[in-house]
C-alpha cells in the first residue's frame, strides 16, 4: 500500500536519499530573511560555496529548482539577435535546447549520439563553422549515465573561442566530480540540491561569471525572479532579492561543512569508489549503456541485456524491501535502468541494493 509516510529507500538519481541529520537541519527555527542572522547564513554559506566549486566568483542561492536557471542563463546572457550552439548527447541537454527557444533566442543544435561523448573536436568544427555567442552543455547526463570531458573541452574553448559564453549544467555532477569553476573559464554553471548535495529538492545552487553578469547588464526583458543583476545586488547584502527557502539553507550550510571537512578530493574519489563498484556489478551481470571511459560517477545506465522487465523488477523490490531504483529515462525506458551513487549513499548502502537485485535475476 502506497504511504507518502513512509516512502521507499531512494536510489533513483534525484532526489537521493538524505541523512536524518540532514533532515534535522530543515526543522531549525524560522530566521527573518532581512535579519542579521540570515545575512550571517548565507555570508557562511555563499563563502563555503565558492571553496567547494573553486572560485571567487558570483554564488547565488535560487529558490527554485535548477531548472529556473537553464532558463535564468539565457535570458541574463543571450541578447535576442544572437544564437546559441547547444551540444544534445541526450535528455537532459535535449532540454536546453527548448529553453533557448521559449526564451525567444536562435538556437541551432549539435547532436551527438546518446552514450557517446561529446568531444572538443566536435564543438570546435562546429563553432568554428558558424557565428555564436554561447553554447549550453551537460556535464553530466542523467539519462545516458554519461560524464562528457568537460575539462578538455573548457581548454579548447579557453584557446580557441574565449569570446564564447559557456554554460554548463552541473545537476547530476555538483560536488560528486570536480568543478574547478574559475580554470574552467565557464559563465554559468547550477544545480539542485537534491542531487549530490543530498538535501530534500526546493533550492538551486548557480555559480555566474564576472564577465556574464557584466554581459546582463545590457540583455533586456531578464524579467524579475531570475535576474542576475537581482541577485548580485542583493548579494552583496549577503541576502537574496525575494524570501529564499531558509530552511534549505541550512540544510546547505551543513552539507557544505561537511563536505569541506572532508576535502572535495576525498569527496570526488569516494563517487569514484561508487562508481567502480556498481559499474563492477553492472559489466558482470549487464552492461554499461555507454562507453566505460566516460562512465559515470554520480549514476550508473546499465543496459538491460537480459531484457528483464525493469518496471517490474522495481515494483518487486518496493514491495519485498520498500527500495527503489530508476528505469531508464524517455526512450531509453526499459532499455536500460539507472543506479544513482551521488551524495550520502554509501556501498553498504549499494550492497544491499545490488544484492536484492540479483536475488531476483535467477
Ligand atoms: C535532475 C536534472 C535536471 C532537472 O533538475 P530540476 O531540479 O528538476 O530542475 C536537469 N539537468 C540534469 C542533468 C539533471 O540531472
């Protein structure tokens, strides 16, 4: 029986499962959002933020899913006669490309086949046979289970095209791989919460270029809830320009402690850890979707070579351990299944996961 109450074990990648300290943190007293004490929160927080993603840059905290800012990144930074270049390698980049265009800009596309990755070769063909002011890209792609090299496309971009705005959506990546933000040379990169932070959904993290702040200035019609020049004012009263979800805050401030009290390499080669084990898993009983390479470290796309019905292979493991996975994403349900290792899942957590998927294979 269905009980919102009592919810099953979360190993979907997003929202993943939140520890019951992290949990405690959202049921703090309620702070005035213009008090000193929310200044004093989001001054730590914001501070934390900028050591994590590596960069003395602008940190703004939405209240919103990070959704809000594939749509904030255009309509700060594209004027309406330019064209943005965005690099689809699946679902999640697909979406970006729609954004572009009900934000009223020119978008054309390059495609890049789903669970391949998409190389610097690629974009500098096509950047340098065209005219852009801005190219939109998946760090990592929730749909394929696929980490794009980033790093080495953000070097070509740096020596060949330094004009061009980046931006990057970090959802599924944010603080489980790395994110050096200032070497990058990105413009604007995000995340929800609920994913790597692993914090219940409600808050967007975005991280917003000198350069592309100073770009918005100019850009018209940014509307009002997502504008940056908004947000970098209220910022320097370390406040946000409308109510924020407090409570989230907090919750951040607490992840973000603990993550620095870790240190990001630790961090980084712990998703790694999860990651070897589950795609381990993964080649012995299945497949990967996508070239191993490329694989991962926040999610594992396992291909379904023994065609078992995922549905209701999730459906069993609901019942007997009130567990669940994810099917694949749009068209690759079924296909394929996804495995999130990002946040606080730990292996024990995986071992346990993996092994009552395997009591049911034979
Ligand atoms: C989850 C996800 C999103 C959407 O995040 P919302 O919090 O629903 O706005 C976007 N991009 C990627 C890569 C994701 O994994």
């Amino acid at each position: 029986m269905t009980d919102w109450k009592n919810p099953p074990r979360l190993f979907i990648p997003g929202p993943v499962k939140v520890n019951d300290d992290v949990l405690q943190e959202l049921a703090r007293p309620t702070l005035g959002h213009r008090g000193k004490e929310y200044a004093q929160l989001h001054s730590e927080t914001v501070g934390m933020l900028k050591e994590i993603l590596f960069t003395n840059q602008n940190v703004f905290l939405s209240t919103s899913s990070a959704s809000g800012i594939w749509e904030a990144a255009i309509r700060n930074c594209v004027g309406f006669d330019e064209t943005v270049l965005s690099v689809c390698c699946g679902a999640f980049s697909d979406k970006w490309v729609t954004i572009v265009k009900n934000c009223g800009r020119a978008v054309e596309e390059l495609k890049v086949e789903w669970g391949r990755p998409t190389t610097a070769e690629m974009i500098d063909q096509r950047l340098a046979a065209g005219k852009y002011s801005a190219i939109t890209l998946v760090y990592n792609e929730t749909s394929t289970g696929l980490t794009n090299p980033v790093y080495e496309i953000s070097k070509m971009m740096k020596q060949k095209y330094p004009e061009i705005l980046i931006f990057v959506d970090s959802v599924s990546a944010m603080v489980g791989l790395p994110l050096h933000f200032d070497e990058l040379g990105w413009d604007v990169t995000f995340a929800s919460v609920q994913k790597a932070f692993a914090i219940p959904p409600g808050l967007a993290v975005a991280v917003v270029s000198s350069r592309a702040l100073e770009k918005s200035k100019d850009v018209p019609a940014r509307g009002y809830y997502f504008d940056f020049q908004q947000f970098a004012k209220s910022n320097e009263k370390n406040q946000t320009p409308t109510t924020p979800n407090i409570p989230h805050i907090m919750a951040l401030n607490y992840q973000c402690k603990k993550l620095l009290a870790e240190g990001m390499e630790n961090v980084w080669n712990r998703h790694r850890a999860m990651g070897d084990f589950v795609r381990s898993w993964a080649k012995e009983k299945f497949a990967l979707f996508c070239d191993d390479k490329y694989a991962s470290n926040t999610l594992t796309t396992v291909k379904n070579t023994r065609a078992v019905n995922v549905a209701e292979l999730i459906n069993t493991l609901q019942q007997k351990h009130n567990t669940i996975f994810g099917n694949g994403y749009g068209k690759l349900k079924e296909q394929t299944f996804r495995i999130a290792h990002m946040g606080d899942i730990s292996i024990e957590d995986l071992k346990e996961l993996l092994a009552w998927i395997d009591e049911e294979l034979d």
